[in-house]
C-alpha cells in the first residue's frame, strides 16, 4: 500500500511539473503587456521590510562611539534599550563588550554595567575602571559562561557625572596566561550624555 502511495504521489509531482513547464513555456511566448513593456520590472514584488520579531536585539540609534541596543518586547510593553561599546584592543581585536543602562530613581546606584570578558582573564585581579586621570575603581566578576566572564558594575550619580564630563575612560584586565601583564582597553565617552539621557528607565 505505501509503494502505491509512493508512485501516486510521484506521478502527481511529474504532473504538476510538466503542467507549470507548459504554462511556463505559454507565458514565455505570450506578447508581453503593456505594462511589461514600459517597464519590465512592472510585475516584480518588491516586498517589504520586517521589523524585529519579539526577542531579537537591534540598533535604535548612536550616539558618538555609544550604540543604544534594545530587545523587541511583546506588543503593548516598552524595549529595553542600553547603551553598548565594543571595546577593542590595539590591533582592532574585539576584546570586551561594555553595556550600561539606567536605573530608577532611589536606587543604590543611578546606572549600572555588565562587562563582558574573554575566559582567559584573571578573575582573581579583578575588572578595574578609570575616567580620564580620576581614580581607579575595582569590581569583582560575577559569573562566567561560554560568551565570557562578566562584572556587573554599579555607578552612583557623581560617577554618571564624570562619565558625562570625560572623553576617556580605561577598562583594565589582567591575562590569566600573563598575570604580571595587564590589558588596558579604551572605552570612549564621546556621545555618552546624549545616549544616556535617551536611554528610557525600566519600570
């Protein structure tokens, strides 16, 4: 009973193609409209463009050397939206990935950061940050997975601030195959106040 099913439905495939070839060769040899004439193009859909789906990440805009990256939310709820920087090394290598985002009023912190790092760094040295000449500040990394080590920072309001008066600021690693070397990356501050103030606070 299969077998007969099998060829059935074959013979129904060399059908249906021998019937679309026929139409295929009456259309080739048909006198073209005269829409066709005027412009070949006139029967081609030109489609349209699809936006994000739900879940998918994408570019809102820049801001400077800041990207505001959001995720698609479900209809009827805001897109989380943070600022991002690629932070690469001398040679143009990717190295970190830094994402900032703001915080509701009355929180510990005004911002907040997740630094993403290779597996190879050195946890125990710690993530260590710099605006410009100001003071060093050192954070802890939380948890690591296949995509890396992260450190999730906090930064108060004052931080924000110097953050908005900087041009620079230096994220410091140190390589787990090289503790007595360190890494120093750059993360520019150029576009930072106007990517920040247009990040929208989560609920």
């Amino acid at each position: 009973m299969r077998n007969t099913l099998k060829s059935f439905f074959i013979a129904a495939l060399l059908a249906q193609g021998s019937s679309a070839f026929a139409q295929e060769t009456d259309t080739t040899t048909a006198e073209p409209t005269q829409n066709q004439a005027a412009d070949p193009a006139a029967d081609l859909d030109l489609g349209e463009p699809v936006g994000p789906q739900v879940g998918q990440p994408y570019v809102l805009q820049t801001f400077g050397d800041w990207a505001m990256r959001c995720v698609k939310a479900a209809e009827g709820r805001n897109d989380p939206c943070n600022l991002y920087q690629l932070l690469t090394d001398e040679n143009g290598a990717a190295v970190a990935e830094f994402n900032l985002f703001r915080l509701p009023e009355g929180s510990r912190a005004a911002a907040g950061a997740t630094v993403v790092v290779p597996l190879e760094t050195l946890l125990t040295q710690q993530l260590m940050l710099t605006v410009d000449e100001g003071e060093a500040r050192r954070y802890p990394f939380t948890f690591c997975n296949a995509a890396g080590c992260v450190a999730r920072l906090g930064f108060t309001q004052a931080e924000v601030e110097q953050f908005k008066a900087g041009s620079a600021a230096t994220v410091r690693l140190v390589p787990a195959a090289a503790p007595t070397e360190e890494v120093l990356l750059n993360l520019s501050l150029s576009g930072f106040t106007a990517g920040f103030e247009g990040v929208v606070i989560p609920n």
